[in-house]
C-alpha cells in the first residue's frame, strides 16, 4: 500500500513539474501562436540560476528563507525573456510562415546551451538541503520526503492563480482577446507589443519556476533542457497546445504513464509515452483540448 | 509566343546543364587535387547533401517542416551496422539497399501518423516520433550497445571487388570511397530534381501554398503529404547508410533529436527555397562545423548566433542571398530555382 | 432536368442556425444569384455543397445521386466545383501554373513523377486557352500573388472553370472589386458560363449585377430561404426588398 502511495506521489511531483513546464509552453503558443524551441533549456536555465543563487545564500541566510530565493532564478528568467521577445521575435511577425521562430528559436537553443556550459562548466549543481531541510513524513511506516509535497503545492498554487489571472483578471481578458485575434485586438487600442512581451516573458518565468523548484530535488546537470523540451512536447500534444486544462490533463497522463513505465518495463518507458501520444493525435488531430488547429 | 518560351527555356536549359557538367566534372577531379582530409571532408558534405535533397522536398517544396529526420538517418546508419555485427555482411550494395528499405518503411510509418496534422503539430510529433527510436538505441544496450556505439569496418565496394585492408588502406578508401559517395549523390540529385519537377512536385507546392484550395481541385492533400514523406525519409536513409563507412561507429547521437536540427540548420543556411540551396548549405555546413569546432569548444553558440542571423537577415540563404545579389547586377540567374 | 437538389439541409454553429431546413433545385443549364444579407447563410449552404462543411442533417442529391456523405474530391469528380470569397489561389505560382495545376489535378496527373510539368504541352495549351477565355492571357507569366486584387478574383474563377464542371459555385465574384471592373469580370465569367453551358450559382451582394445576369433568384434569410423565383418576381417581393434593403419599397 505504502508503494502504492509513493507511486501516486513520485507521479503527481512528475506531473507538476511537467505542468510548469507546459503551461509555460501553452502560455506562449496560446498568446503568440510561436512554438517555443528553446522552452527546454530555460527551464535549464532556472534550475542551473536557482541552484547558483542557493548556494552563494547557504551560509548567510536561514535556510528557511532560501525557499523565498527559489522564484528568484524563476523571475531572472522572465527578465530574460522580456529582452528575448523584442530583440528576437517581433520582427517576425510580419512574415506569415511559421516556420521561422521555430528555427529562431532552435538558434536561441543553441546559444542558451552553450552559454550554461560556459558559466557552469559540466558539473552537476544541486540545491539539496532544500530537501534535508524540510525533512522527510512517514507515510503508512516508510519515510518521504516533504520537498515533494512542497512542489506539488507550488504546482498548484501556481496553476490556481495562471487561472485566476486568465479567467478572472483584466489583463487576462487582454491577454485572450489578443490570443483570439491579434489584429483585432490592436485595431482595439491594445497594446499588443505589450502583451506579447509579457506572454513571452511568463512562459519564460513559469517554465523556469518548474527548474527552480527541481534543482533541489534533482541537481542541474548539462542537456537536462533537451530531455524536458521532448516531455513537454509529448505533454502539450496529447493535452493540446494552448490550453491550461489541457497542459494540466497532459501532465497527468505523461506523470502517471511515466511511473507506471518505470515500475513495469522500464526499457519501453520512454517509447510507451511517445506511443501514447500518437495514439491520442489519431484520434483527436490537435490534443485532447488543443486551440488553435 | 509560344516558340519564344520554348527557346528562352531551352536557353536556360543548356546553361544549366553546362554549369551541372562543369560543376560534376569539377566534383570528380577533386582528390586529384586536394589533400586526403579535405576529400574525407567533402564526402561528408556530399552525404549530409543526400540527406538535405531529402529534408528539402518536405521543407521548401510541401511546406512541412521536420525536426525528427534523424531518425530516418540513423535508420540508414544502424541498419548497417546491425547488418554488419550480426550477419556479418559488408557488402556496401547490400549496405545501401537494405538502408534504403528499412528506411522507406520507417518514412511510411512515421508518414501515416503525421501527415494528418498542420504544421507546428508536425514538426513536435516527427521530433518527438523520432525520439522513440532514439530511446531504442540507448536501451536496448545488449543489441546496440547503447551509447558505446557500434564500431563497423571497412566496407567492400562495388560488390566486393575493392577491399580495403592492410597498409595504405584508409588512404585508399578515402579515394575510392570519395568517388562512390560522389556518384550517388549525383545519382539522388538527378532523382530529386526529376521528382520536384515533375506534375508531383508541382502539385506539393501547390499544398504548400493553399492547402485548401489544392484539395478542391481535387487533389489528395494527405496522400501527396505522405508520398513527399516517403521520398523524403528514403533519401535521408540513404544518406545515413553512406554515412557509416566514413564514421566507421555509429552511436545513438545519430538518432538525438539535435541532430536533425542540424540537418534543419543546413539547409536553411544554403536556402530552403530553391533546390540547389541544401546541396550548398550541406557543403558549406560541413567545412563550418570542422572549423568552428576546431576553432572554439563553443561551436553550438556560434552555430546558434548564425542561425538566428539567417533567420532575420538572410532567410533565403547562402544561394538565395547569391541570387539576390546576381539580379542586382544583372547577371544571368543560372542557379536552378524550385 | 434538376441537376442539384437539397432536402432539409441544417447547419448549426452552436445557438446560431446558419443553414436552417433549406429545400432547394437547381436546374441544368441555370444561372442562378444567392441573395440574402450577411449572416443569411449563402456561404454556408455553398460550403455544405461542395463539401466544405458537414451538414448537421438533410441530404444532398446531385443527378438524383445522394451524395451527403461524399468527400470534397469526390464531388469534384462529378462536376462540382466552387471558387471563394477570398481569392484562394497558390500565391507563388505563375498565373497560368495556378490554371495548370487545376487540369493537371483533372486529368488524374497530379501525381505523376516521370515527366517534366512545365514540358506538357497538351496542360500547359489547354490551360493558356483557359487563359484567353478569361482575359489573363497576358498575365500568364505574373507571379499570382502579386496580381492586383481584381485578376486574382478572375484567376480564382478560372482555375475553378478549368476543373470543367458541371455545377459552378462563385462565392462573391465581384466582392472587393471596383464598380468598374465589376461589369468587366461578370461579362467575362457569365460569357464563359454561358458558352460552356456550366450550370452556374453566384453569391452576390450586388443588385445590379444579379440583375443583370441571372436566370433565377434565390433569396436567402437567417438559413432559410426568402424567396425564389425569376428577377421580376424577386424585384416585386416585399419581403426580400425588405430584408435586403432595409425598406418596404420594393427594388
């Protein structure tokens, strides 16, 4: 039982990270209609920042205060992104293919790559008394760690108020008017430059949120962008692109198949996901609850 | 009028393929006049040539644009290695024409789920498709040998009628292997230039300009779709098989999605809008690699900052930026255009 | 002899009843004008005809042949073919490769690999007459993204023509035109029609070119159908005058 329980658990931390990251990618796909290649190495980007930022903190502050330094890297992250949008994406706008911030954005890959191997050479970086320092609960008689819970929280947390500020804020009505029909959106008065500045800039900060609350758990290594870009796109293809339920849903399955994956027959459990997907796009072409076909 | 477009055609024909003649003849002169790397270096870029023709046909002329065509690559390169460690076979023939089947089969499949969908969709589900095959060859360590790879000898060549062993033996495969690539990428490009130019080609353009209007008049949007496809990921099998002998180790890195963006940055770099664009950017990706790769552990930057320039500056090109430049001055534009 | 013929068509987007329960016959030989106001359900009707749409019920009979469930290219085949509102044509093509493709993709020849296309001369010939019965021949060459919005229009309708069908769908074939290009692109569109005894139904906004060219009217209003019959009846119709012009006088 007590297995069965961790089992749920490791699934749903899986499935939050995983929503972090998609969400992120729907936020700017959603907004912009740009399919985000280099959305793998910012969430290495955060976790690589984050870990950096904890460890210069460790000694000087309680430990208990490095929790409020974690959305530090995620928001260094966002400014980032703030700068890319302007100086990469805007003039491609007026070109109607869509290929083009597809190969943009691979370039930014690249470079981001490249760029965190300079500043972090190829060692691992780890943030973990993160972890030592909430502890672990004993759960049906066995140990488990807390940080985990804490994660999933924060997935939470954070995809309650992404709803809200969607669903329930002014800027979020903006924010879909301009996703619906960036023209007319304009032809409105609204800023539209803004918006898409800002839509980049929070896809940025929510995929880097996701490295951030990682890095703890598990350290910041080179190429671990690469293999969350392939996750995140199995996520939004079998949830749909550009919705929240459906970077949710997405998650949930990729977390579960995962899992279940893992503790049955580990060498197919990357394939298996991947089967999945294509099963899914066979029978519903744009994802379970894809915008946008 | 209509004599007068036959003639100017007909000029422009003759031209061309005095250029095509002079630029074949040039090719096959080559290791009489360089040195053996730089022959070892252009037979690579002839090979990544093969499968850039192939990328193209997806990219420039049916307007799909694929990040997973490593997988069809590697098919090409681990069919033959497999061939080679288990059955013991090392025949180049056999070689290329196994390549060639497995990786047409692979194209069908991969074709049959993916061309149901719209752009941005295609290119994430051939990526990520492509990474199944990927996670095969990492995992199933006890047939490929996971990321130690698969060491491969020496091929023999024209049915087994050229060996290499013994002293002087890479010395004389970088020549001989040099002229056999040579011929079979002249081989692919008279091929794919008779595909893009037949009613086919024409008719896959006129996909990638108006889907909807191509299917009302009556045009097979997803067969077209599926058959560039399988064009498409046969090519860059080809290309993989041909690979091997110059690697002599094939690893998973050849299946990693990354390396179809390599593939992908080629052929923009040449120009995805004509068809002598990928066959340039194939060349000229392979000399810029060697040397930024030499010159700096950080190539992956440099070739990231040359992409996003290409992108927002010259998005036609090496050749279409030439072609620009050619009409400007009002020189006779021979480079052949899609 | 009725050539086209819907019964209980339906078409609904959510709340809104874009189709609603349309009867109507088309007869051979026929120029018909689809009138009604925006909203009215003129486009839709034509997307459910050829295909473009699936109706939520009703059926469609083409030579008393029901083909509701036929796919778009099947109803090529037997001679239904539409052009659009938005001129749709393939924007890096030359003018006559455009007209080209429509035949080459009639003769069964869109996918054949052995041959050069622009070396067919039997496609090529056919489409430059296409060409000329149409006014672009001296356009032949121009890049059709490039022809100014007028031409466009004309090409859209032309590389529909070269589809040979029997039953023409034009959507707004004069929208966004000049009104005095307006009568030029009709002359040309009814003349080749007309010679070809294509059995044609244009979507029109304007009245006097309804006028001027149609056999029959058929007024459409919030997906039903208003009014059908000769010019002179629709021009005595209160109701249509009405629903179109906004006033009770009749046109």
């Amino acid at each position: 039982m007590d297995v069965l329980v961790f089992q749920i658990l490791n699934a749903v931390y899986y499935a939050s990270v995983l929503f972090l990251i998609a969400a992120g990618l729907s936020l700017i796909y959603g907004v912009m209609g740009i399919v985000n290649m280099a959305h793998g190495s910012l969430f290495a980007l955060g976790a690589f920042v984050t870990a950096t930022i904890t460890q210069y903190a460790a000694g000087h502050v309680p430990t208990l205060l490095l929790f409020l330094l974690l959305p530090l890297g995620a928001v260094a992250v966002g400014i980032l992104g703030l700068a890319i949008e302007p100086l990469l994406l805007r003039r491609l706008y007026v070109r109607a293919a869509e290929e083009y911030p597809l190969l943009i954005t691979f370039g930014l890959l690249l470079i981001l790559e490249d760029a965190m191997r300079f500043v972090w050479g190829s060692n691992p970086i780890s943030a973990n008394l993160l972890v030592q320092y909430l502890g672990s609960v004993s759960i049906f008689g066995s140990l488990y760690p807390i940080y985990v819970l804490f994660v999933i929280a924060v997935a939470i947390v954070t995809g309650l108020a992404l709803w809200l500020f969607v669903y329930r804020t002014k800027f979020g009505i903006i924010l879909r008017a301009t996703a619906q029909d960036m023209k007319m959106a304009s032809g409105l008065g609204l800023d539209v430059r803004r918006v898409y500045m800002l839509a980049f800039a929070g896809g940025c900060f929510l995929v880097a949120l996701a490295g951030a609350v990682v890095v703890p758990y598990q350290a910041a290594v080179l190429g671990m962008g690469m293999d969350a870009l392939i996750l995140a796109f199995v996520v939004v293809v079998i949830g749909g692109l550009g919705s929240l339920k459906g970077a949710l849903v997405g998650a949930l399955i990729v977390g579960g198949v995962r899992t279940v994956g893992i503790e049955f027959f580990p060498e197919l459990e990357l394939a298996s996901l991947y089967i999945i997907a294509a099963a899914v796009l066979l029978v519903r072409p744009t994802g379970l609850f894809g915008t946008k076909s | 009028m209509k004599g007068d477009a036959i003639t100017s055609r007909g000029g422009a024909i003759s031209l061309r393929l005095a250029v095509a003649a002079i630029l074949g003849c040039a090719l096959l002169a080559i290791p009489q006049l360089v040195s053996p790397y730089q022959t070892l270096l252009l037979t690579y870029g002839l090979v990544m040539a093969i499968a850039a023709l192939g990328f193209n046909l997806l990219l420039g002329y049916t307007g799909l644009l694929s990040f997973g065509h490593s997988a069809f690559f590697g098919t090409g390169a681990y069919t033959a290695a497999l061939m080679a460690k288990y059955l013991g076979i090392h025949s180049m023939e056999t070689f290329i024409l196994a390549g060639l089947a497995t990786a047409f089969l692979m194209s069908a499949l991969f074709g049959v789920v993916c061309v149901r969908h719209t752009r941005i969709f295609f290119a994430i589900l051939v990526m990520a498709l492509s990474q199944v095959l990927w996670t095969l060859a990492y995992k199933f360590y006890g047939i490929t040998n996971g990321t130690d790879g698969l060491n491969v000898p020496f091929p023999t060549l024209l049915g087994g009628s050229l060996t290499f062993r013994g002293a002087g033996a890479y010395q004389r495969f970088i020549v001989a292997y040099y002229y056999y690539v040579a011929v079979l990428f002249l081989l692919s490009a008279a091929v794919m230039w008779m595909i893009t130019q037949s009613p086919f080609g024409k008719t896959l353009q006129s996909i990638r300009d108006n889907q909807t209007r191509a299917e009302f008049i009556g045009i097979r949007v997803r067969l077209c779709r599926w058959m560039a496809f399988l064009f498409s990921g046969t090519f860059t099998g080809l290309a993989g098989v041909l690979w091997l002998p110059l690697n002599r180790h094939v690893t998973p890195d050849v299946l990693y999605w990354p390396f179809s963006g390599e593939i992908v940055f080629l052929t923009v770099l040449g120009g995805f809008q004509s068809f002598s664009g990928p066959i340039v950017g194939a060349l000229a990706f392979s000399y810029l690699k060697t040397y930024a790769v030499a010159w700096t552990e950080y190539w992956q930057f440099l070739l990231g900052a040359v992409l996003i320039f290409l992108v927002m500056a010259l998005p036609t090109g090496i050749v279409g930026t030439l072609e620009l430049l050619a009409a400007r001055l009002k020189w006779p534009s021979f480079k052949p255009r899609i | 002899m009725a050539l086209l013929q819907t019964k209980n068509l339906t078409k609904h987007f959510g709340e809104s009843r874009a189709v609603d329960g349309v009867d109507i016959v088309i007869d051979e030989g026929e120029f018909v004008s689809l009138i009604g106001s925006n909203g009215a359900g003129k486009t839709t009707l034509v997307n459910l005809i050829s295909a473009y749409l699936e109706p939520d019920a009703g059926e469609i009979f083409f030579r008393h042949q029901n083909i509701s469930q036929w796919s778009p290219i099947a109803r090529i085949k037997v001679g239904i073919v539409r052009s659009f509102q938005l001129a749709s044509l393939f924007d890096t093509f030359t003018v006559l490769d455009n007209v080209a493709q429509a035949v080459f993709s009639r003769e069964g020849k869109s996918i054949r690999l052995g041959t050069a296309a622009d070396r067919n001369a039997g496609v090529r010939g056919e489409a430059r007459q296409v060409l000329e019965e149409f006014g672009l021949q001296t356009r032949a060459d121009s890049i059709a993204g490039k022809l100014p919005h007028g031409e466009r229009k004309l090409l859209d309708v032309a590389v529909a023509y070269a589809l040979r069908p029997k039953l023409l769908f034009l959507d707004e074939p004069t929208s966004g035109v000049s009104t005095r290009d307006k009568n030029t692109i009709m002359d040309t569109i009814a003349a080749v029609v007309r010679a070809g005894k294509i059995t044609t139904v244009a979507i029109e906004h304007d009245m006097d070119v309804v006028f001027k060219y149609s056999d029959r009217i058929i007024a459409m209003h919030q997906g039903r159908i208003l009014a059908d019959g000769s010019p002179d009846a629709i021009r005595g119709n209160e109701e249509v005058a009405l629903n179109l012009l906004g006033t009770s006088a009749t046109i």
